[in-house]
C-alpha cells in the first residue's frame, strides 16, 4: 500500500463561486473514493484540513492559506514524501509550488505542468474581476503587482522557461500578453483535438521538463475537463479535456522518478451530478499514483475500483 501525503486546502474566498472551500472536505469524506484508492495500492494520509480564519478579510485570508499551504508542501518534499493538495480554489497553488520551490536548494529549479482552462496570469492591474484565483500563474512567475506579490509571501520564483499551460480555453489578452513577453509555452484546447494527444503532450513535456528541472510538479484545475465529465466546478468552459483523455495521459507519465507532487482544485460540491466529478478526483489520484493501470469508469457507491491487470512495470513501459 502506497501512502500519499495529503492535505485539503478549504479556500473559496480567491472566487466568486460559493461552495468550492467545501471541495476537500467532500473528498476527504468520501467512503467510496477510500476503498476506491485502496483497491488501486493507495491510502491517502490527511495530514490537514486548512481553512481560514472566520474573520480575517478576503485577501489575508488567502495570504495566510498561501503560507500554510506551503509549509506543509515545503515538509513533503524535504521528507522525499509523494503529496497530493486538494482545493478549494486555484489562489492556493502559489503556496502548494512556492513552498516546492523553497525546499530545493538554492539551484533547484522546478518544473511545473499546469492543466487549466484558464492561464489564471492575471494581476490586480489587469483582473476584470478582481479575482485572485485568476492570479496564481503570475504570482508564481514573480509577475505579481505590490498587492499580489504580499498575498505570494514567498521569496522563490518560477522561471517561465519551466512552466507549461496546457488545455487552456478561455483568457483576456493582458494574460497572453504577459506570458508571451516571458516565453511561457501554451497548449490551447484547440490543439489537444486528436486522439490521443493530450497523452503525446504530457510525455514530450515531462521529457523536456525532466531535463531542465530538479523536480517536477503537476497543478490541475478541474475546469480543464468537459463539464460533462467534471461538472461541479465553479467556472465550467464547455468543449474542454474528456476525463478518459486526462486519466490516459497522467497513466502514461506516471513513475516519473522527478515528480513530487500533484494538486487537484476548484472542486465545487454543489454543482455535483451524480459524483462523477469525485469519481474522477478519484481516478486521477488513481492514474499518477497507484499500482495498476487505471481504467476511467464509476467507482460505484460500493467503491469498487476497475483497473486492468497491467503492472507498474508495463505502464512505465508504454510511457
């Protein structure tokens, strides 16, 4: 049984979307998804459940969840110890790769595959919503105005050469203006078309990445996926990644010997339908972590996991 450091981030004050701070904790008290991960070699260890002080204001609240958030992801990866962050909305990933960042040496570079229907590259400057988790892609690129670069906190910066966008679908121009200037590498949706090539552009960048970076780190905002597949989300763009399509990819990059950590945000429970998008939370954590090759189907209320007989050994192969 693989054990995967886990930790709930309860954080909804970054959108406009009531509900989504409740994501981790449905996860978190899922019965079906526990026996499924069992069945699948995996038990996740909740470490935390974060949630932000009843009475600090909207900004400080997302401040202090950034630097818990990476306190703990800092402890992970000192430790060598595989985590999984669960949000709550998107905002928390500056502290989730910060606090990556800030447990490597001094050299230390990450590389970072971020899975988004958004480029979320936006600062207080150029929001039209005044959103901050709109924002995390510039924080973490140290692109953030006076305000967002105090709700960042940390001191450790991604550099763009090792940040990939893929799936993206819908953004302003000041977000592409600011990534392009960088040199960010965007995969649009509109590339990610064809059977089969989301799974052909994850090996090509965990190649590319693995060769520049120390470490390396997986982000996934749920938008990213068909709102057929994942509806409980707070922003859904229609014509997005088929969740059998994700589930595929991050199977055939799993056992990547760089990789330390993934996040998985933007869960909101109350635009749930028949938990299919905690069936597919499930699968992914599935797909990068457990012990057999994942199939993409319900784990049923009973919690029975599906999988093929394929061993670890085969999927690395078929990477």
């Amino acid at each position: 049984m693989r054990s995967i450091a886990t930790v709930g981030v309860a954080s909804g004050q970054a959108g406009q979307h009531a509900g989504c701070w409740r994501g981790p904790m449905v996860v978190r008290n899922s019965l079906g998804l526990k026996r499924y991960c069992n069945t699948q070699g995996l038990q996740l260890v909740w470490h935390a459940l974060l949630e932000a002080h009843e009475r600090a204001g909207k900004l400080d609240a997302v401040a202090a969840l950034c630097r818990q958030t990476a306190r703990f992801a800092s402890a992970f990866v000192r430790q060598g110890q595989p985590f999984l962050f669960l949000g709550g909305d998107h905002a928390t990933a500056m502290g989730v790769w910060q606090g990556t960042m800030g447990a490597l040496p001094e050299e230390g570079r990450l590389g970072l595959i971020w899975i988004d229907a958004h480029m979320d590259a936006h600062t207080f400057l150029t929001t039209p919503s005044g959103n901050v988790h709109g924002m995390p892609v510039a924080g973490l690129l140290g692109q953030g105005d006076r305000l967002l670069t105090r709700i960042y906190g940390g001191t450790r910066h991604l550099a763009p050469e090792n940040l990939l966008l893929v799936g993206v679908r819908s953004f302003e121009p000041a977000e592409q203006r600011l990534l392009g200037r960088l040199g960010v590498r965007v995969i649009p949706m509109a590339e990610l078309q064809e059977p089969g090539a989301l799974r052909l552009c994850l090996i090509e960048a965990v190649a590319q990445l693995s060769r520049q970076s120390d470490v390396l780190g997986i982000s996934i905002d749920l938008d990213a996926v068909d709102p057929r597949d994942a509806p409980a989300v707070g922003v859904p763009e229609p014509g997005g990644i088929a969740g059998a399509e994700l589930v595929e990819a991050l199977t055939a990059i799993a056992g990547i010997p760089r990789l330390v950590g993934m996040e998985i945000a933007e869960f909101c429970p109350r635009h749930e339908r028949e938990e299919k998008t905690v069936q597919l939370i499930g699968t992914l954590i599935a797909a990068l972590y457990g012990e057999s090759r994942v199939l993409y189907r319900s784990f049923g209320s009973a919690g029975e996991g599906v999988s093929s007989t394929s061993s670890p050994m085969s999927r690395s192969q078929a990477s």
